[in-house]
C-alpha cells in the first residue's frame, strides 16, 4: 500500500501527468483538494471511495488514509499544482511516517510555468535574470527571518509570489525600492482554468488595473524584467561556433 501525493497542474486537467493520471484511474481511494483541483481530473477513476479534503481537518484525512492502509489499498492523494510547494503536504508526510506508511510524490505543473506560458514568456533570460524566487506574502503565516519580501526583491531576479494579490499595495510598496516604478508585473487569475484571466503593467500602475478586474483570491502575481525586454543576449546552447556534447 503506497500513498502517492499527486500534482494534478493549475487547473487545466490536461496539465496533469501521465503517471498522475494513471495513478488516480487505478487507486481504490481518492482524497482530492476540491477548492483548487477540478472534477475532471478524476475522469476515468475507478475507486470505492472519494473524499474531498476541503471538507476536512488533517486529523480526518490521515484516518482516512490509516483506514486505506489498513485495508492494503492505495491512496490517491490530489493536490493542485505541485504538491511540493504550498501543498501542506509536509504534515501529511510528517504522520505517515510516524504511522511507517509508505509515500511517493508525483510532481505537477506548477501555477508559476502555467502563468509564465500563458504570457508567453521565459522566466530567465540571458543577461536580465537567471534566478526565479517563488515565495509568498506574510499574512497568517509569518515568513522565517530574512525572507521578507523587501530583502527578496534586493537580488532583482524574477519573482512569482503566492497568496498575496489582496495585499497587492503593501507587496508594491516593498518590491518598489529594488525593481523600480517601470519594472513590469503581472498579476494572473485561476491560470488554465475555463474563467481564467489576467493582467499586465508596471509597479506603478498594476494595482488600479487589478482592481478594475476585481481579482481578490487565486491569483499568483510575477514580477521582473523578463517580462518586458526583448534586450538580451542568445543563450551559448544554439549560438553557432559554440561546441558542446551534441555539436562539436
């Protein structure tokens, strides 16, 4: 019995992958986060029991899954996105090994990829950003010392920041310092998803732009250079005359 934490992708149930989806169409327990995690991922399953966990403390879920391993079945544990980042599934794993259950993690489309593709953009480009930070703003859940967004923004590379689009004039206030007034941003609602949405513009103007749309929850906001230049070099993979492995 195996319990495998499935990154089901932003939205889009075609984003999920192919081991994903073959797990779910054969685990006998699905356990999927129905906030963020369409139904249609579940297309095709053939299990006995399927639980949305947006009903459910942490408590209820691992006496589901103690149920499971009880009975030898496996779990389909779904969540959006990658599990991996801000999926809380650190306290799941935390009692399954307590309780020595066996786990897998299936990664998933990140929201950060499915936003970056949707303004046909690359998130590190030559000479602008190498680096892309993926955090989230304090609002219950303090940041650990040195990971304020203000000391964030002091590398200049590209940002993706989680959690924060209600709190988008305080998050300006703090990127302002280091990326400038003209530095552009985004601000991406429900990315893949059917109603999905977004907007465009600079620090300085990005806040009236999201309030005329109205965005107040799942929205991820991206921030730096890479989205507005076309002045950086070619990477040295497809430059001519530059030899590597494949082409000497």
């Amino acid at each position: 019995m195996t319990v495998y934490f499935i990154g089901a992708g932003p939205g889009d149930p075609e984003l999920i992958t192919v081991k994903g989806q073959r797990l779910i169409r054969r685990c006998p327990v699905i356990i999927y986060a129905g906030s963020l995690v369409p139904t249609a991922v579940l297309e095709g399953h053939c299990a006995e029991t399927v639980v949305n966990s947006a009903e459910l403390h942490l408590e209820q879920i691992i006496d589901l899954i103690k149920t499971a391993h009880a009975k030898g079945q496996d779990v389909a544990r779904v969540h959006s996105g990658d599990p991996s980042l801000y999926g809380a599934i650190g306290e799941q794993i935390r009692h399954l090994r307590e309780l020595d259950i066996p786990f897998e993690i299936i990664p998933g489309v990140t929201a950060t990829a499915a936003c970056a593709a949707l303004l046909g953009a690359e998130l590190t480009l030559p000479d602008i950003s190498q680096s892309v930070i993926l955090t989230r703003y304090a609002d219950k859940t303090a940041m650990p010392a040195g990971e304020e967004l203000g000391n964030l923004a002091q590398h200049g590379a590209t940002m993706a920041i989680h959690l924060g689009v209600n709190h988008l004039e305080k998050i300006l206030a703090e990127l302002l310092p280091h990326y400038g007034a003209d530095c552009p941003i985004a601000v991406i609602h429900r990315a893949t998803w059917p109603d999905q949405d977004w907007v465009t513009g600079t620090l300085e103007d990005i806040a009236e732009k999201v309030a005329a749309k109205g965005f107040r929850r799942t929205a991820l906001i991206l921030v730096g250079r890479v989205l507005g230049s076309d002045h950086f070099s070619e990477s040295s993979l497809y430059r001519a005359g530059h030899a590597h492995l494949y082409r000497p």
